[in-house]
C-alpha cells in the first residue's frame, strides 16, 4: 500500500481534481482495487465533507484495500510525505523556484494536468452517465457550479444532483451506475461504533477549535498549542479542497505575524510546483513560521494538524455511508450523485485546469498531445508529466 501511493505521491502533479484522475487510472483502471461505481461513491462522499478532498479518497482507498485504518494511513503517508518534505526543504533552504525554468516547467505540469483531468472526464462519462437522464443531471451540475462556483455551489450540485436521481433514476434495483453488480461493493473495514467515535472525536475536536483561542491557548500549551489550533481549524472548516484552504490559513499565519505575505506566498508558489495534496502547504509554513516551535517540529505539527480533522470524518462517515448506499432509494440518489461529480469535473477541466494552463495554440497542442499519450498510448502519467514539462521548457523557447 506504501508503494503504491508513494508513486502517486511522487507523480500526481496538478492540483486535488487532477489526483482524482491519477487515483482513477492507477487503481481502478489498472490495478482495479475499486470498480468505477464504488470509486466515484467515494468521490462524492469526500467532496461532501470538509477536508482535502483528493487525500480522503486516497485514505479511503486505503482502508478499503488495507484491510483497515494501518492500510489508510500508509496510503495517506506515502501521498503526502513527497511533498511535505520537499516543502519542508524549500522552507529550510534560501533556495525558491523561481526564474525563467523553473516557471517554464511549473507551465508544463499545469498542461499535464489538463489531459489528466480530460481524461478523467472521458472515463466516468461515459460509465456513470450512460442515459439522458444522468447525461442531464451532469450538464445541469455544470451549469449549476459555473453560475455559483465555489466549495458552496459544488455541495449544492451534487445534493440537487442526488435529489433528482431520487425522482429520475429510481429504474432497476442495481448500483448507483447502473451496472448488474449485487449492493455492498465497498465492504469497510470499520465497525458503526468505531465510525460514531471518530465522528465524535471530530465533534469535540471542532468545539475545542473554536473555543479553544478564549479556553486554551492562554492557559497551557503555549506556542504549539496555538500553531496546532491553527492549522486543525482550517483543516477543519475548509470545503472544497487545497486552494480554497489558503485564505484561512493566510489569516491564520499572516494575521498574527507568525509569516510576512511575501513568505507566505512563495510557499503558494512552491505548493504549485510539488506533486501531491495542496496541504502539504502546511509543512512549508509551519517550518517558515517566526515564533518556535517552527522547522522541522513547525512542519510536523502544521501537517498532522491540517489533515487530522478530514481523516477523522472520512473515517467516521464510510460505514454509515455503506449501509446507505445498499438502500434502492439510496442507490437511485447516488445514481444522480454520480452524474453530478461528472459535471463537476467538466466545470473543473475549465476553470481552474484549462484557463489556468491553455493561453494559446501551441499550449493547446501540448494538452492534446499528453491526453493521447494518455488515452491512445496508455503512457504511464509520470512519464506524460515528464514529457509535458519538457514541453513547457520548448514552449518557453518559441
């Protein structure tokens, strides 16, 4: 389990929509650990709860084939220890990406991730919207998150999009995709009671959080305390994934003076050029930091801080989540739920991938050319990330 996430870990560049598409092409497609209805169970699950969305289904995925919570956390370390630790050396180090190459190359991972996500869109179209009426619920999902973006309209199209399945995809009595497979695929390896603690824990985790700057830091704890506060709150209150976490934690480090803007933003900066989750921003400011405990001790409060809350979550909701989904009423909500996750990752492919990456023909033409590399060739993604980095240095030549 270690191995396999450390590879997606080390290749899985382009941001949490981006790693949807890796974990797709490397576990259920490949390896298959998952079938394609299970798989976008999860994704919508995790795009429900608050949290970074892409390293919960990669914890998810874990438990699932670990065989429990030893499996998820070795998933969940191997993904983010890249990373973390390349942030944590930029962090100790005078050196910054930053110069014509660098930028260059920073461009070619964005295009990557334009075929990444093309591709993801490509697959779970054509398997999880295979009738009018789910092709419909996606569009209706895209339009919906186009005219309302944001982590609200994204929770909003995929509620709306399970309420429709509830009335327009309640034929058969078979799984959300609508495939013959019998109801309980995903068999999780976590009791009801073991989930209802760690739903509890994160309740009285929350509370803490945000009582815990009048309750707790003055009295005990001091400076760790405060910077664990800190990143477990954004981690906590955050939906929508990596990017949307960076407004809470710029006024969490920078409101305080704990970092200046300028370092906070080269973190930014670096996060983009690393593989693996946007969180792992966390290590990089909790070593940046200005008052101790920062370096190597900052880095691993701010990273086990930041991912506490959304591990917690996924770990308490996936049993309830399982008897749920066996339920025909259920399975039907899914159905829709499922067609709106496709939605979401079209309105994705546009904004941010395709506006933040395609500025003109020749960037298109490199897109195209790692989406076939990917589809028709079946090249392994880190080998298309090499060669679309490559592209981004030729490009910045032209």
């Amino acid at each position: 389990m270690f191995r396999v996430f450390l590879k997606l870990g080390l290749t899985a560049f382009g941001g949490p929509i981006a790693h949807l598409g890796y974990f797709r092409e490397e576990l259920v497609q490949r390896r298959r650990w998952i079938d394609e209805a299970g798989y976008a169970d999860l994704v919508a699950l995790c795009q429900f709860l608050p949290g970074p969305a892409s390293s919960q289904v990669g914890f998810a995925l874990g438990l699932l084939r670990g065989g429990g919570l030893l499996g998820g956390l070795a998933a969940w370390a191997a993904f983010t220890l890249p990373s973390a630790l390349a942030l944590l050396a930029f962090a100790l180090s005078a050196g910054a990406l930053s110069g014509p190459w660098a930028a260059a190359v920073l461009h070619g991972l964005k295009l990557v991730a334009v075929a990444v996500v093309a591709q993801a869109l490509w697959g779970m179209a054509r398997s999880l919207t295979p009738d009018r009426p789910r092709a419909g619920i996606a569009v209706a999902a895209l339009m919906g998150v186009v005219l309302l973006p944001g982590a609200v309209g994204q929770a909003l199209a995929i509620a709306l999009g399970a309420a429709a399945g509830l009335l327009l995809c309640r034929a058969g009595a078979g799984p959300a995709d609508g495939t013959a497979r019998p109801a309980g695929t995903l068999r999780v390896p976590v009791s009801r009671r073991a989930g209802a603690a760690a739903l509890l824990v994160f309740a009285l985790l929350l509370a803490l959080l945000l009582l815990g700057p009048a309750l707790l830091a003055p009295g005990f704890g001091g400076q760790g305390l405060a910077l664990f506060e800190a990143f477990a709150r954004a981690g906590a209150l955050v939906f929508g994934g990596g990017h949307v976490v960076l407004p809470l934690l710029q006024a969490e480090v920078v409101g305080p003076g704990w970092i200046d803007p300028a370092g906070f933003l080269a973190g930014y900066g670096a996060a983009q050029a690393v593989p693996g989750p946007l969180f792992t921003v966390a290590a990089y400011l909790g070593a940046a930091v200005g008052p101790a405990p920062h370096g190597l001790p900052g880095a691993a409060i701010a990273l086990v801080a930041i991912f506490l809350p959304g591990l917690l979550l996924v770990y308490g909701a996936l049993p309830f989540w399982h008897g749920l989904r066996a339920r025909p009423r259920a399975q039907a909500a899914m159905r829709g739920a499922n067609a709106a996750v496709v939605g979401l990752l079209g309105a994705a492919l546009y904004d941010p991938v395709w506006i933040g990456a395609v500025g003109n023909a020749r960037d298109f033409a490199v897109a195209v050319l790692a989406f076939c590399l990917l589809t028709v060739g079946r090249v392994p993604p880190w080998i298309v990330v090499l060669v679309t980095a490559a592209g981004g240095v030729a490009l910045s030549w032209a």
